[in-house]
C-alpha cells in the first residue's frame, strides 16, 4: 500500500458511554494531530458519525497505513464491541477490532 493508494475504512465501534466516545475521538484527532496534517485530520472527522455510543465510520483516503492503524486502533481501544475494515479496491487489508474483544 502506497500513499496513492485509496483505501476504503468502514464499520461501526459502540462505547459503554457518550464520554467514552468523546473521549476515543479526542486521541484519534490528538494522533492525527502528531502527523500534522490538519486538512487530514478535519476529512477524518467528518467521516466519523455519531449516535449516542456509536461511532460510525465511512472514509476514503490516501493516508499512509501506519497513520490509519494508529487511528483506529486508538478508536478501537475504547470501544467494547464492533471493528472498522480497510480495503483496497476488492482486497481487505487491514481489520482493527474493539478492545472489548479481549
């Protein structure tokens, strides 16, 4: 995977509460934050829709893997159930489960 590369991030992470959600958000853009990419980081979270402790994400983007693995595996950390997928075109290529799924 390369930068050009259009990776597509979907799924859906629930929170035992509306702050732990808050909170997920808050070091994901923190995360994002540290690659200083603000036009990055302002698509990001306009892909990320809420409702009460459910985070829903739909993106495409060229961000680097390791960008987005830091990204979702800090959302993921939080959450007690649920995953986002990356794929490429077709491909899965990464999977970032809940941290409730211990």
């Amino acid at each position: 995977m390369t930068m050009h590369d259009v990776v597509h991030f979907h799924g859906t992470y629930r929170y035992a509460t509306r702050e732990n959600l808050e909170h997920a958000i808050s070091s994901a853009r923190a995360v994002l934050a540290e690659d200083d990419a603000a036009e990055i980081e302002a698509a990001w979270l306009r892909s990320f829709v809420t409702r009460g402790t459910l985070l829903t994400v739909n993106l495409k983007s060229r961000i680097d893997g390791f960008s987005a693995a830091a990204v979702f595996d800090t959302l993921a950390a939080q959450a007690v159930e649920g995953a986002v997928e990356a794929s490429l075109g077709d491909t899965h290529i990464d999977f970032f489960p809940s941290g409730g799924r211990d």
